[in-house]
C-alpha cells in the first residue's frame, strides 16, 4: 500500500468543501478540515472518523497571513505533510456596481484570491519536498460574468490564471493544479442567493434547473467527485485545467 496522501480542504465546515472532505477521506486520505472556526469544522471531522477515517479541524481565515501558515504546521504535525490542497473558502458580496463598496471588493478579492495564493505558497514547499502535489481552486461558472458580481466573477476568473500559472510554475516538481467551476450547487451559499432576489429556495431550484441542460441542479457531492479525479494518483498529466461541473457546458 502506498502511503496515506495528507489533504487540506478550505472551508470545509459546510457545502462543497465538507462533501469534498467527506469524499477525499472515504478516497483514502487524511484531511484537515480548514474553516474560519475550528468548532464549526467539528461536524465534517466527526462525520469522518465514524466512517473509519483521519480528520483534523483547524480554525484560520485563509486571507491572514499567520493563520494560514499555523494551520499548514499543525497539519503537518498532527496529520503528516500536505500534498493535496483544495482551495474552496468562499463568500459572496453581490452588488451591482453602482453600489458596490470598496469593503465588499475587497473581502471577495482577500478570501477567494489572496486565500488561495497564501495557501498555495505555504503547501507547496511540502509538495516540492515530496515532489508530489495536487492543488484545485474552486473558480465558478461566474467567471464567465454575472450581473451584481463584478467582485465574485473577477475573482473567479482571477482563480483561473492563478491556477494556469502554478500548473507551468509547480508542474517540474510533480505537482498538478487545476480548477472546478461549478454552476448552481445547493449549498447555504445559493439559499443566501435566492433569500437576496426574494424567492423560496425551492422555486429558486427549480427555476434554476429548468435552465441547465441536464435539467436538475448541482449537489456538493458533483463537485467533490470531479476534486475526487483530479487529486487522484491518476490524474498527473492533467494540469492548467478548468472543468465547469454545471450540468451543461457553461452556466
Ligand atoms: P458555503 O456553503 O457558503 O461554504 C463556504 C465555507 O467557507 C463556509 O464554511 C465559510 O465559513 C468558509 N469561509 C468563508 N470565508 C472564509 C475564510 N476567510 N477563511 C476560512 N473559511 C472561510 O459555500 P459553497 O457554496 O460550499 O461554496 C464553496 C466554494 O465553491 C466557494 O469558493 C464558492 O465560491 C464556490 N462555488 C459555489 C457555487 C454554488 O453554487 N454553491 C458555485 C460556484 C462556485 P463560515 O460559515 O464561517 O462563513
């Protein structure tokens, strides 16, 4: 058997990164389960170790600088180096852009790219050491441009360049990075979406639904298989890609 793989999924308490956790675990590897409070990730982790896995809860705000570099080390120590980093912390600031204001540019700029970026940084010389390493930043389908998220959607598509350049920086060291773009996943983070435009989150789905091709709309569980594929052992000469997991091939 080759050695357990360490992962460390970003805002893993809840939605697409707690299924992606759950899913990376039951994949055979053990996870630190990175969200703002280390309570909140207490869920995923126990929901791990009854299903016979390793877990570990870390409390960091991946946009501090000290925070994310703390929880790197206690991973590290407590779970074994990481090799495996999925880059999923996310928030929403929607406004249109007359009455967008600079804080909420800047706490969807800081917790989607600066996240990613000092996270990246900090793993990879784990990777690097181990001349292995597999990251997936979460971009979304808004990338593509989406009226009242001229602050999500550029950070988005910023997470696309950023992860297209460590693919060409990081890939001599063995290491892949790629990333997902979902479309409509039912996670807090669209019920919060269909609460702003007044309509019932179940209207809300179905709306949505009628509009993707596969006439339904996304679980976290569809996120975390296509993150299942692309940090598997298998997937090394894939690297620099974008997979939009939106039922169809664009939002
Ligand atoms: P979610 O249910 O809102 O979960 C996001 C998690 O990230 C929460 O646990 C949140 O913690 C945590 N978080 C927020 N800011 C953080 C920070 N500074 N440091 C550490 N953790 C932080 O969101 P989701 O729907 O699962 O989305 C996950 C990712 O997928 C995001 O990057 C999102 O942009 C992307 N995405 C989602 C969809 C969708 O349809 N849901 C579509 C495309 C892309 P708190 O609970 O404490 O705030």
């Amino acid at each position: 058997m080759t050695e357990q793989r360490i992962a460390i999924v970003t805002g893993a308490a809840r939605g697409i990164g707690a299924a992606t956790a759950r899913r990376l675990a039951a994949d055979g590897m053990a996870v630190g389960v990175v969200d703002l409070d280390e309570a909140a990730g207490k869920d995923t982790v126990d929901s791990i170790v009854a299903a016979g896995g390793r877990a570990l809860a870390v409390g960091a705000d991946v946009a501090d600088k000290p925070q994310v570099e703390a929880a790197v080390e206690r991973v590290a120590a407590e779970l074994g180096p990481p090799t495996v980093l999925v880059n999923n912390a996310g928030v929403l600031r929607d406004n249109l852009l007359f009455k967008m204001s600079e804080d909420d540019w800047d706490t969807v700029l800081g917790v989607h790219l600066r996240g990613a970026f000092l996270f990246s940084r900090t793993v990879q010389k784990h990777m690097v050491e181990q001349r292995w390493g597999r990251i997936v930043n979460l971009s979304s389908t808004s990338a593509l441009g989406n009226r009242g998220q001229a602050n999500y959607a550029a950070a988005k598509a910023g997470m696309q360049g950023f992860t297209k350049t460590l693919a060409i920086e990081l890939g001599p060291f063995g290491v892949t990075a790629n990333a997902v773009a979902p479309g409509f996943i039912v996670t807090d983070m669209t019920a919060a979406t269909a609460a702003r435009v007044g309509v019932g989150f179940e209207d809300f789905q179905e709306q949505t639904a009628a509009q993707i091709p596969v006439r339904r709309v996304g679980r976290p569980e569809d996120v975390a298989h296509t993150i299942s594929f692309l940090v598997s052992e298998g997937a090394g000469f894939v690297s620099g890609q974008v997979i939009y997991v939106a039922g169809g091939p664009r939002a």
